[in-house]
C-alpha cells in the first residue's frame, strides 16, 4: 500500500505489526488521544547484546482512551514535551521516522498495537498482538474505527504472558 512516500506491507516477520516506509524526519503523529506511557530517547539497540528489548531503539508508546496500546519505534527523535503520562490528542507529533535499533538502516516506522498488559517492559506484547494493516487502511480513507475489540479478543485468549 502506497500514498504519497508513506508505503506499508499488512505483514511484518515473526509477529503482527507493521513497518510503514517514509523518509527519515517524517513526522509521526499520535493515531488517537490518550496518555504515553513509554518513551525511549536513547538507542540502546547492540548487535551483539540480547535480542528484543532494545531493538525498537528510540519509541514512544501510547494507552489510547480506546484502551489500546500503540507503539511506534526506530524513531530518529522523540517529540519535545513527549513523557511518560503527558496526554496527546489524535495527530499530535510524537516523533521523527527513523532508522534506529535493528531498523538495518532503513528508514521506518515499526507500529504496533497490543493490549496495556504491564504497560511498561513488556516488549514481547508492547512490538505487536493485532495486524494493523487493516486499521491502517480504514484511518487512510477517514473512517474512525479502533483495534479495541480484536485487542480485548487476543487478551482474552491469551492473557498477558510473562515471557516472549
């Protein structure tokens, strides 16, 4: 799928998420209004050390009022003002499409959708539960609609595990 230099796969490798091509610096913007809960500023990611929990490298998630969690990563910059618990409002810039983490040098957004679960360090959850594809087709076309009920489905078939 492909507007403009935005493009995006409705699958992603090992898990459901999706990676949305842009150019590097793009803005990337909250999808709908709630508080965020996660902010990493700095890109921990290593080749060498443990695979998952930094390689989102620089990321913001977010606990939309739909009860739905939203992560986005490989970000070149977090938005100023962009902290734990600050409330945005849908379209609100939260960062800079990026290459940062195991992004192999390809500018990208990562975006996930997943339920809150422990809503901080659980990245197994936090990278992606729900395929977003479709949810990124209705919100191109304008149609409000949210992943909540398909999040609600997942937890309730497979609960919050504690362990990737």
């Amino acid at each position: 799928m492909q507007t403009g230099n935005v493009a995006y796969h409705p699958t992603h490798s090992g898990y459901p998420a999706t990676d949305i091509f842009a150019n590097c610096g793009s803005p990337v913007v909250a999808v709908t209004a709630g508080r965020i809960l996660e902010v990493s500023r700095v890109d921990r990611y290593s080749k060498s050390g443990p695979q998952g929990p930094d390689n989102g490298g620089k990321s913001v998630s977010l606990l939309g009022d739909d009860g739905v969690r939203y992560y986005g990563s490989h970000l070149t910059t977090v938005a100023g003002g962009i902290e734990a618990g600050v409330r945005v409002r849908p379209g609100q810039q939260v960062g800079t499409v990026g290459k940062t983490g195991n992004a192999n040098n390809v500018c990208h957004l990562h975006f996930g959708i997943s339920p809150p679960c422990q809503k901080t360090a659980d990245w197994w959850i936090r990278r992606g539960v729900v395929w977003p594809a479709s949810f990124l087709d209705a919100w191109r076309k304008k149609r409000n609609t949210s992943p909540s009920a398909k999040v609600k489905d997942w937890r309730a078939d497979n609960g919050c595990p504690k362990a990737p």
